[in-house]
C-alpha cells in the first residue's frame, strides 16, 4: 500500500503535460482566430466564430475532467475507498 501512496504522491512531468494539453489546445484555437480577426492570416468570419467556440469547448471540458477528478478525490478520502483513501488514512 506505501508504494500505491508513494505513486499517488510523485509528480509526473508527463502526466502534467497531459492535462495541460487541452488547455493549449483552445489557447491555439483562440489565438489563431484572434490573428484572423485582426487580419494577420487570412480566413472567414465563419471560420473565426468556429475556432472561438471550439477554444471555448476545449476550455469547458477541461473544466468537466478536472472537477471529476477533485470530486473523485475527495469522496475516495470521505468514503476510506480508492487510491486517495490510503493517503488520508496513513496521515
């Protein structure tokens, strides 16, 4: 169970980039539509109104697996059940 605890606790560059990923995805989306809207690259309105709300998608399922992920968290420490319960309990 210590090693569980251990692997919970490291941190992981890679894991961090994994969910910073969507995250620079939309920034990507937003900033291209910004170029497009100021005239720097060529593109439609269509297009622009299309990279914006997909940036803001990206954004929102972010926030969605994120806020998942923290409520999962605590509920394995409230309910003493998966990997998160041994690391409260071991305190």
């Amino acid at each position: 169970m210590k090693n569980q605890r251990k692997e919970n606790e490291k941190f992981s560059l890679a894991q961090f980039l994994r969910r910073k990923f969507l995250l620079l995805g939309a920034l990507v989306c937003e900033v291209i539509a910004l170029l497009m809207d100021k005239g720097i690259i060529a593109g439609s309105d269509e297009l622009t109104t299309r990279l914006t709300v997909a940036g803001m998608i990206i954004v929102l399922i972010y926030l969605v697996i994120d806020g998942l992920k923290n409520k999962y968290k605590y509920y394995s420490q409230k309910w003493g059940m998966g990997p998160y319960a041994e690391v409260e309990n071991e305190k």
